[in-house]
C-alpha cells in the first residue's frame, strides 16, 4: 500500500506499508542527483521486504530538503509515534537529511553513508553550485536538531572532503552512541561499493537489527568489478603521485565503464603526463566521441596532436 502524505513541484513524500510484518518504520531520503519523482524512493524496496514500514522522501531539485516546510515534517513526524522503532537512512544528501531530520522524526536509529555537514564549507565546494542556488539552511546539523539514539556513519576515510564532513558531524550532534563504519577506497558515496559488491542488503540489514560489529568485507574477486573502488583507487593514487598505479587504475575503470568519456579524458590526462602520446589521443579522441561537449576536453586533444606532430609522432593513422 503507498499512500502519498506530501506533494509538491519538488517533492513527494510517501507511505508505504509492508506486507512483511511490522519491525518498525524507516524514514529514507533520495540521495543527490534523483530527478523523477515517479521512481521509487531510496531503499524503499529493501527495507518493506525485511517487514518495515516506510516514509520516503524524495527531492527532485538537488535543494538538500531545504524546501519542505516546517509543518510538513512535523505532521509527517506523527507517523513515528505508531512504531515501536523509528530509523533514518540515507546516502550523500540523503544522509545530510536523515541526520538533520532524525530529532523530529523520533529515531532511534541513523545511518547516513557519506553525509554533508553542510554544503558550503571552505574545505568542501563540490557542491558549491548548489550551495549558492539553495541560499542559508533551514534545516541544518546541531546538537539539537540531530540528537540521540545511535549514528551509523559510513565513509570513506581516503576520501579528504568525506572525511572533513563526518569529523565536522561528529563535533556538532549529540547523539548517545556513534558508530563509524569506514570502507576504505569505496569513493563518494561509499554505498556505491557497498552495492557493487553485492554487500549492501546484508551491511544495512545488520545495522537495522540492532548489530554492533558489522563488517564491510574486501574481497579481491569483487573488488576487480567495482567502479567506486577502483576510480577511488586512482584518484588516491594519482593524489599521491603514483602515477603507474593510477594509470592501471583509470584504465581498469575504463574497462568498467567504456561509455563514461570522464575517464577516458582522466586517464589520457596521465598518459600524456607519462610520455604516452599515441595511447594519450586513443582515449582523448574516444571520449570526444562519446561526450563533444565534455569541458576541456576539446582544448586537451588539440594540445596532444600539436605535441605529437612537433615530436615527431604525427604517424598515427589519422584516417583509419
């Protein structure tokens, strides 16, 4: 059953009751970059299948939650009285809103996998964009908005921005016990690896049950097909200058992802760094072909082939 409690140009909050029993109820939040309201919410199918009753909030607009008013959490709130257990889950903007949101909705239980303290922090401007589009917070992190119950943060600790975001968390709530699950090289967001080495529905479904020591496993025969660990792997090994091992990395990611023309450009980005010219173009060229209007992308060629024909190296077979 799906009942629509909210609806507005930019959001749509949902009820949905399970037919497995009542556990309890899980309040989830869209993540960043979901655009259809009509898809189903964050973890909604997850979490109704274990026997929990779900609110799912999605955002449409990248505005953080921002925009639903104050009385709309509050009746939305009155849910949580008829449950026994109340949880908030949520993933990169989603994780920001089920740590602001947790003290109004009554939960027991947080779990926010790579979530923003705020999103215009001098350290942290990947979303600076938005940060000037949204305008001041309302809804916002403090030790009284986000209290009690338990924290599940789940990170990447290799992940600098990440990193400042959880330690910024950890300094401004107050909750009576905080949890850090860290997954090393999984990238923003870190769920992202969770799912591609098929770890998530056991990892979250623990955390629901009350588990104090869950384990995010490393399993290299998994680890080989995973995007986030393997574009996390060669960007910190980049950041460090291994400039080998960051090749290996970007061209496994490629392997990946052939049609992602982002990592074609960052992987001929380094081969150029490394004298490799003819493979430098190869990629150059192909992620012109998949993306024309990529930034930089267009000026990078041009400077490969100007390097290429002064080296002497022009024989690649342009017409082929």
């Amino acid at each position: 059953m799906i009942e629509v409690l909210h609806s507005d140009d930019a959001h749509v909050i949902e009820f949905h009751r399970s037919q497995q029993g009542r556990r309890g109820l899980l309040h989830t939040f869209t993540p960043f970059m979901f655009s259809d309201l009509r898809r189903e919410g964050f973890g909604v199918g997850f979490a109704t299948r274990r026997g929990y009753d779900v609110v799912a909030f999605k955002c449409r607009d990248d505005s953080w939650f921002q925009r639903i008013e104050p009385d709309v959490l509050h009746a939305v709130a009155r849910r949580s009285a008829d449950h026994s257990f109340v949880a908030t889950y949520g993933s990169s903007m989603g994780g920001f809103a089920a740590i602001a949101f947790s003290g109004i909705l009554r939960a027991d239980l947080v779990i926010a996998i790579s979530p923003q303290y705020a999103i215009d922090l001098p350290f942290d401007r990947r979303w600076a964009a938005q940060a000037a589009a949204i305008g001041p917070f309302r809804h916002t992190i403090t030790p009284e908005t986000a209290h009690g119950g338990r924290l599940v943060l789940i990170y990447d600790d290799h992940d600098a921005a990440d990193l400042a975001q959880v330690e910024k968390i950890r300094q401004e709530t107050n909750f009576a016990t905080l949890t850090d699950l860290v997954v090393p090289f999984s990238g923003h967001p870190a769920g992202h690896f969770l799912a591609q080495t098929g770890q998530i529905s056991r990892v979250i479904g623990a955390l629901l049950d009350g588990e104090d020591d869950v384990v995010v496993r490393h399993d290299w025969s998994k680890l080989r097909r995973s995007l986030a660990y393997t574009f996390a792997m060669a960007r910190h090994a980049n950041k460090n200058g291994r400039i080998g091992l960051a090749i290996l990395c970007f061209s496994r990611a490629v392997d990946l992802a052939p049609a992602n023309a982002g990592l074609r450009y960052q992987l001929s980005v380094l081969l150029a760094r490394t004298g490799r010219l003819r493979e430098a173009i190869a990629q150059a060229e192909r992620a012109l072909s998949l993306a024309p209007n990529l930034a930089g992308l267009p000026d990078h060629l041009s400077i490969l082939l100007d390097r290429a024909a002064r080296a002497g190296e022009s024989g690649i077979d342009r017409s082929a």
